[in-house]
C-alpha cells in the first residue's frame, strides 16, 4: 500500500518543491538535537525562525547561543516553551528514532490536541523510507506557514538532528 494511504491522506504526496513557498517561518525551542537542528536547517535555508525557550536561555548543553532568534518565556520550565510552541504555531512536527514518545515530545503531542493543532510524529525507526513525503503532505493538507519542529534532545536519541535536518532540507529545497 503507498505511504500516503497508510498516513490517512485522500491524495497523494504534493511534490516537495512547492513546500518552500509555503513554510514562512519554524519554531523551535532551541535544546539540543531536534529543536536546534530545525533552527540550524531554517538559517541555512534562509528561512525565517524563531519561537520560545526557557528563562536564562537554559539547554543541556549549556546556554542556547544568540544566534537563534528564540525568546525567553518568564519560566525556565521547559514544559511553558513546549506549550508555547505548539500554541503560537499552525501545526507541529515531532521528530523521534524510536517510535515512542516520552518525555517533552509526549507533552508536545499533548499540548497539540489540547489547542487542536494539526500535528505529525515522524519516527525514523519506522517511517525514515516515506518521511519527506509524509512531511510533505501534512504541510500541504494542513496548510502549515508557522511549523513548531520538536523531538528529543541530543542525549536522548543521538542521531536526531541528522534525521530532522535531512528530512526537513529534503521538504523545503527546491
């Protein structure tokens, strides 16, 4: 059975080359791994980023550089910068390895039911070969200008950021 149906999408796969026309924006909350990976993609592609992250500016690796355009929310509580994200975005992407969610990403799933926002868990385990166009298809089908990119730090699932890197610049050149 093609990907697309497996997704639950009507249609097949809109070809990844218009996608760049549509994203305006990603937001991140800027931790390791996933969320930096998406900061790092939307500056190499010259995409506008940004999107909020704790008070002081606090990831495991130390304090999220200045480079990346995130702002401080008034907690260091990361679970506000998660809810935010997913609040001020019109759809997120979860990027995992495993095909569980734990920890933040859960929560990030969460908030998005709770605020009713369109949102896809991409796992590299099991959906790296259908990826870009699964991608692809929520963002066409959900019409995604602001997208909240999140997935696991770096010390959770090494190997994130190459998964969301990939698969995003694969969506977004043309």
């Amino acid at each position: 059975m093609e990907p697309w149906r497996l997704a639950g999408t009507l249609a097949p796969p809109v070809s990844p080359k218009h996608m760049s026309n549509l994203i305006k924006k990603i937001i991140s909350g800027g931790q390791s791994g996933a969320d930096r990976a998406a900061l790092d993609t939307a500056i190499k592609l010259n995409i506008p980023h940004g999107g909020w992250c704790p008070c002081g500016r606090l990831a495991e690796d130390g304090t999220i550089d200045d480079a990346y355009r995130v702002t401080e929310t008034p907690s260091a509580e990361p679970v506000q910068r998660t809810e935010w994200n997913v609040r001020d975005s019109d759809g997120t992407i979860i990027f995992s390895i495993s095909t569980k969610l734990y920890g933040g990403s859960a929560k990030t799933e969460g908030f998005a039911r709770q605020y009713d926002k369109p949102c896809l868990h991409l796992s590299r385990e099991r959906d790296r070969p259908c990826a870009v166009e699964l991608l692809s298809q929520f963002l066409a089908d959900n019409k995604i200008h602001i997208l909240n990119v999140a997935g696991p730090r770096r010390s959770e699932e090494p190997g994130i950021a190459e998964f969301v890197s990939q698969t995003l610049e694969a969506v977004l050149v043309q």
